[in-house]
C-alpha cells in the first residue's frame, strides 16, 4: 500500500556476554527503520565474524546463527536503501580488512556528497564492491596513514556531508558517531551483563533499550566521535562547528512513538502536534464533527491529541489487520480493489451517520487518503474532514528518508483545496510549520524541516553524480 520505504537503524554493544543476541534483540526493537536487509558483525578476541541476509530479523538469523555469532562486542543494522540497490554488496554492517585490521561499518542517512567523493577515490584506484553512500567511509579510513583507527574515521568523516549516524567496531573498539548537524538520532546506554560487567550499549532509538533492560545515558552529540577500547569510554569532535538539524520527520512519521528522539518523547509530540492542529483549527471558524479517529497506526498519538483539545470523543474507527506481512499475494486484477481495505477497514458501527474527523501523520502521494476517505464513507459516514499532522510534504529528503521524487508530491504541485478535492474530503488541513516546530519544541530552530519548507541545509551538489536510480527523490 505504501509505496516508499524508511530508512536505516543501526545498533552496537561493547563487553556483554550475549552480545549478538542484545544485538539481535535491539534490532528487533527498530525493525521499523528498515525490513529490507540485516547484520550483525561480533568481535571475538581480534576475530570478526559477520552474518547478513534480506529480509526481516526474525528471518535472518536464528538460534544457531546467534551462537556462531561469538564474542564480547557486536554491531547489527536493519536497511531500506534509499542509495544503492537491493543487492548482497549493499547490506550492512559492510566489512573490511584494513591495515588497522578488521573494520566493520554500519550506517543510518544519507552522504549527499558520496558521489564526488567515490568519483575521487575511484580515480586514486580504490575499487567499489557495491552501489551505496556507506562503502566511501569504509575507503576513507582505510586510506589514512595513521595507526590509530580514530584518527583515521575522523578524517573520515571530517570530508562527508550530509547525515550519517554510524556505529563501527574494529579489533579493539567499538565506536560511535553522528554527522555535525545531528540529522539522525543515535543514543548511549549501557547494562550489566548476567556476569556483572558493565555493557555499553548504542542504538538509532531508546526503544531498544526498553527491551534489553539498558539505562539511557544520552545522545552521541552531533558531530561526536566517542568510542569505547580497553581503557573505558572517550570522545572526540570532528568537523567545524555547524548547527544542529535533527530531522523533525523522525517525530512526525518514523520513529517509534515509545522512543525519546532529541530529547523527546515522540509519543507526547505527536499529541502535541494533534492538539495544536486542533487549536489552529477552531481558531478559523470551528467544524461541527461528532467523532475523531485515527489512520492506525501512524494517526493514533495526534488523534488522540485532536480529541483532547476539541473535547469531541476519540474513536477507532478504522481497524488495521496487523498480520500483512511482506509475503502478501496480491490479489487477481479482477478484485484488486480490495487495495487498502486489507490492511484498514473502516467500520460502519462507530461511523454510520457520523461527521467524522480523521486524523493522519503526513500526506505525501494523496493516494492512501483518498482511498481511506472513500471507504469511510462508504461505511456510512455523513462529512469527512482531514486533518495531518503535519505540514505539507513539498520537496524530497536527501538525508536518509525515503520520499517520492518531486513531481509525485501532490502538495508540490496542487494547493491545499485542490488537495481536499482530490482526496475527496469534505474539509482539509494540515499543521501549520510554527504548528509542528512548537510541537517538537524546536521554535530555536535545530531541525531539519526540508520535506516540509524546502530548505536544505546542506549543499546538494553532487547528488547527480551517484548512479542513477540509486538515490530515491531525484
Ligand atoms: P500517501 O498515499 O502517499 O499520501 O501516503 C501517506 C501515508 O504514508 C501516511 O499514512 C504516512 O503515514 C505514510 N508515510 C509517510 N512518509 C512515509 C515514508 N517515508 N515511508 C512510508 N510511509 C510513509
């Protein structure tokens, strides 16, 4: 039904008895960043041992796959590509013997100048395996002189732009770091393991350490390099100061709402964003309406928030089978139709009659909503009023998510009533940007809001020069 994907997760644990199945289990926490492909890479000693596949966690790795997994330190990631194709060579963690010794590399965003920068080191002679942004990293510290790996990954990643939030394990160390804007998140835990050491634990969202029992410490800082060897934990800057742009879509749509992302709980943000849409809504002239509900699951926390501030009842009204798995057939052409219901069916028991306001966290294409509306109202529905909870979607992201190219963008090309009409709405609106910037508390700037207002905050040259097809939104 949707037709574009998330991004990446990546994962590491230093000096924990289970290290590949904390790991294995953390990845299972953010499988929503990404079902497309996984790994993990163990160190045992100074012995690398590495397992990757497509497909979900569950399905990549089993009981006896985990125990071969030997050793005190892992790193794992989940991936949808937003560059590079679906191919062995892709997924991650990519793996490498350098002069430093093995070097093992798992990325989350998006280099926007991986392309010049792959174009040099090809013409210097380094040869690439796959079509991706993170092999360049890989290549990077691998050409540095020096002996000591830090000093290699900062030179690394002083010469990229764009969002990479990274976690890397060598023979001896397990490091972490994230671009000097901060676009995606990366967090700091640590536990005990059954034997009383004490673990480090790294991971894209805090949801993954709910799971394994971690304490959240905090934040990798944007632009950090921190890394933990024999000696105990350190860490490092690189990169000129820049200012942080984390990017608020992480709230608005792919985070898990029982993470704290930035700083905060995306649960309560995504409430204060529906609450918000609600305030802005009654301030230019009210909608009579006798029900909110949700587009499960991505509308649930602003619906909620709706209902709060307009005292009107929260309703599910729209049921979501949650057992579409990726191995669903479709139907014959000739009962295609079915489309959306599948997964969502609107029921007439809680809409028959009603003047309905329907609450989702973004609209990109249009085309879920439209068929969303149809089928509410089918189901007996008297008004249908749309409200997203969030601003309209105008420009793709070059930072890791993944968004149609431009032209499919339909708030690109069409204004707001065009919009409404298309989708077959009785009413439309979206939050405003001041809207979701006090939502996220961000009203000092800090975010990235580039798929909402167009402005990118780094340069995008060069992004012609990765193979085409290879970086979704152009
Ligand atoms: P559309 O039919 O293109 O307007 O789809 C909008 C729906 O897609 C909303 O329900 C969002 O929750 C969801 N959505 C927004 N961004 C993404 C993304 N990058 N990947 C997958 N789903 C998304």
């Amino acid at each position: 039904m949707k037709s574009f994907k998330d991004e990446c997760g990546v994962v590491g644990v230093w000096n924990h008895q289970h290290a590949s199945r904390m790991t294995y289990l953390s990845l299972y926490a953010i499988q929503h960043r990404g079902q497309e492909s996984t790994g993990i890479v163990t160190l045992e000693d100074s012995t690398q041992r590495i397992h990757k596949g497509p497909g979900l966690v569950s399905e990549v790795f089993n009981d006896e796959i985990l125990d071969s997994l030997k050793g005190l330190a892992a790193i794992g990631h989940v991936r949808y590509a937003t560059t590079g194709a679906n191919q062995m060579a892709n997924f991650q963690p990519l793996q490498a013997n350098l002069s430093n010794g093995p070097v093992a590399v798992a990325h989350n965003g998006n280099i926007v100048n991986a392309g010049p920068v792959r174009e040099r080191l090809k013409s210097e002679g380094s040869i690439f395996q796959g079509t991706n942004d993170t092999e360049v990293i890989l290549h990077l510290i691998a050409k540095h002189p020096s002996k000591d790996l830090v000093e290699c990954v900062k030179s690394a990643l002083s010469q990229l732009e764009g969002a990479f939030s990274l976690t890397i394990l060598s023979h001896k160390a397990m490091i972490a770091a994230r671009d000097p804007m901060g676009f995606r998140p990366l967090v700091l835990g640590k536990l005990q393991d059954p034997d009383g050491r004490e673990s480090f634990v790294v991971a894209s969202e805090t949801c993954a350490f709910d799971l394994i029992g971690a304490k959240f410490l905090r934040e990798i800082e944007p632009g950090e390099i921190w890394w933990v060897d024999g000696d105990g934990e350190h860490s490092v800057k690189f990169g000129s100061n820049q200012p942080r742009k984390a990017c608020v879509f992480e709230h608005v749509y792919f985070a898990r709402p029982d993470s704290i992302v930035f700083g905060q709980s995306v649960y309560e943000v995504r409430k204060r964003a529906g609450q918000l849409l609600a305030r802005e809504d009654a301030k230019e002239g009210k909608i009579q309406f006798d029900v909110v509900i949700p587009v499960p699951d991505s509308g649930v926390p602003s619906a909620l928030g709706y209902s709060v501030e307009s005292g009107r009842p929260f309703e599910l009204g729209i049921i979501r089978n949650h057992y579409i798995g990726r191995t669903f057939i479709q139907p014959h052409q000739s009962i295609r139709d079915i489309g959306v219901k599948i997964k969502l069916n609107p029921q007439e028991a809680v809409l028959r009659d009603k003047r309905v306001v329907v609450l989702d966290d973004s609209l990109v294409r249009g085309t879920t909503s439209k068929k969303i509306i149809s089928l509410i109202r089918a189901a007996g529905a008297k008004e249908v009023h749309l409200r997203i909870a969030a601003p309209p979607t105008i420009g793709p992201c070059y930072y890791g998510v993944d968004t149609p190219e431009k032209s499919q963008l339909i708030a690109s090309r069409q204004t707001i009533e065009e919009i409404g009409k298309f989708v077959g709405a009785d009413s439309l609106r979206y939050l405003s940007i001041d809207g979701l910037m006090s939502a996220v508390k961000g009203e000092q700037g800090g975010f990235c809001a580039a798929c909402f207002d167009g402005k990118y905050p780094t340069g995008l040259h060069g992004l012609d020069l990765i193979p085409k097809g290879n970086v979704r939104g152009l």
